[in-house]
C-alpha cells in the first residue's frame, strides 16, 4: 500500500540554542532598527535646523532690506506673510529630508552619485533663498536662487524616482511651492 512509503517528521522541540538564536537575531534588529532611527532624525533635523537658522538670520535682517519696505506699503492680497515664508520653507525641507533619508536608506546615494550632489545643491539654495531675498533684498540673486533651487529639486524628484518612487514622490509637494516663491520673488523685483 502507498501509506507504507509516507514517513512521519517529527519536528524538533525547541532547545535552549534555538531559543538564544531567535534572541539574537531580535536584538541584532532592535540595534539596525535604532540605528535606522538615529540616521531617520539626523538626515531630518539637519536640512530642517539648517533651514530655520537661514530663517532667523534672514527674519534679524528683515527690517533693513528694500524688500521689506516695498512689502509693507504695496502689498498684494495672495502675498504670504512672512511668518507663512519661514514656516513653509522649513517644511519643504523636511519632506526633501526625508526623500533623501529614503534613497540613502536604498543605498541610492552610492548606486548614484549625483543624487548626493542634487540634494546638497538644493538644500544650499534653500537655505540662501531667505538671507538674500528677504533679508538683503536682494531679488534679483534671489531670482536665480529660485530658479536654481526649482531646477535642482526636479532633478532630485527625477534621480530619486528609480531607486525610491516614494521619495521621488515626496518631492512634489515642494516643487509648486517653489514655484510660488519665484512669483513672490518676481513680484518683490517689479515693486
């Protein structure tokens, strides 16, 4: 008869090496996961301190630009306040923060290194745009900042997109908003 060919497993029970190598394993997680959390907050906080401390230095020299002056007397009803201007910036920052920690994360920053250099390209022109244009006045350099930061970010979503299509996705959030700020900036440069 075919019964006579089965044969019966019996599986192990569990002794106390099997035990201490699932403990090992879970901890060896727990380490990756904490260090995972530790790079998360290091690749968020740093664009995003980087970020407000450009606001606050842009916010302290504020008061003695042409840029200010010109806003305070002839200010449009879409022109955001300033306060809108610092908070959304940071913003910004942190989403592209996070779409850099993801590609990072995918090993995307040693797969490509251009996507390094596009992150670092736009988070320099994010955090020039605010001294310049609001705190100098400057809205001319603020102009090609923008643009500059415009461009640097859509190469980031295009170079972010095949290695992390969530990351490359985090990006368009930002890209409307940048555009925003070049027509606050062109509308700074007529006034």
């Amino acid at each position: 008869m075919a019964s006579n060919d089965l044969k019966h497993r019996i599986t192990p029970n569990p002794g106390p090496d099997t035990m201490n190598d699932k403990k090992k394993r879970r901890d060896k997680r727990m380490v990756m996961a904490k260090r995972g959390l530790r790079s998360l907050a290091i690749a968020v906080f740093l664009p995003l301190s980087l970020t407000v401390l450009s606001a606050c230095i842009g916010s302290s020299m504020h008061s003695q630009s042409r840029a200010h002056d010109a806003v305070t007397w002839r200010k449009p009803f879409w022109f955001p306040p300033s306060w809108a201007l610092h908070l959304t910036c940071p913003a910004s920052s942190f989403l592209m923060g996070l779409s850099a920690w993801m590609v990072w994360a995918d090993g995307g920053f040693h797969r490509n290194p251009m996507a390094l250099l596009l992150y670092f390209t736009q988070l320099l022109f994010t955090v020039l745009w605010d001294p310049i244009v609001l705190g100098a006045g400057a809205t001319r350099v603020g102009l090609m900042v923008c643009f500059g930061l415009f461009l640097s970010q859509v190469g980031c979503m295009r170079v972010f997109r095949p290695i992390n299509p969530i990351a490359g996705d985090l990006i368009k959030p930002c890209l409307p908003w940048i555009a925003f700020l070049f027509i606050v900036n062109l509308k700074l440069l007529f006034v």
